[in-house]
C-alpha cells in the first residue's frame, strides 16, 4: 500500500510601506510548529482548484483579499511536514498594505520587513527566497 500524499498551498503576499518591503505572516495556532510564524495556507479540499484554496486559506487565515495570485512552484521534500508526506502549491500576490485579522487556525498574524524576517515554520524560508525571485 502506498503512503498518502496530502496537497497543501500556501500564499507569499507582499506589501509596500513607506518604501520597505513586508511579507504577510500568520503564527501558527496549533501543531506542528505552534506559536511558530509561516504563510498563510494549508490543506486543499478534494473538490477545490489549487488557487482557490489558496485565497481561501489567505482570507481565512488573515481577512485579506488578493486579486491577483501567480503560481510560483511545488515545494514537496520528504520530511518538510512533520504530520506525514505533504506537497505545497506556493502562490505570490501583491496587496496594498493594510490591516490583518488573525482567525481560523492563526493565533497572530503580522506584517514582517522582508529584510527582517522572524525563523519560519515548514520550508517557508525556501517558498519566500523562491517568490522574492518571481
């Protein structure tokens, strides 16, 4: 029998303020990684398109809208989540900079200076190096 594969997005969503660069965060409310900050997503539905899971999951997770969201790649190492074998669709998006409202499975959600970044949960290091060459 083959093991599960679980498909999972996530959303790097940047902003500008008074020149600086932010990346939107959300820190994580339960395991794995709790308290930990990382991208807004998780899993997809089995009857959900890729991109519509991530602005579901951004909205959910931050009250944020994207217009636009750009697919930037699959992030899927074994071992990236520690709740089995899991694959990420990672989306990039651009907003205007504005307030967030942490809720579903986020305790906080923040703002970060990209040059500035807390230690993030997963791969999420990778997925932000990959969208900041998008």
């Amino acid at each position: 029998m083959r093991p599960e594969i679980k498909v999972t997005v996530d959303a790097v969503i940047f902003a500008e303020r008074a020149g600086v660069k932010h990346l939107l965060l959300v820190q994580r409310k339960n395991p794995p990684f709790q308290d930990e900050w990382a991208l807004p997503g998780g899993f997809v539905e089995i009857d959900e398109d890729l991109e519509t899971a991530a602005r579901r999951e951004l909205k959910e997770e931050t009250g944020i809208d994207a217009d636009r969201l750009k697919q930037i790649g699959a992030f899927g190492k074994p071992g990236r989540d520690p709740r089995g074998r899991t694959v990420s669709v990672a989306y990039v998006g651009q907003v205007a900079f504005q307030s967030a409202t942490a809720a579903s499975d986020a305790k906080a959600v923040n703002w970060h200076p990209l040059d500035d970044l807390p230690t993030l949960a997963f791969d999420h290091d990778e997925i932000v190096a990959q969208a900041n060459l998008s």
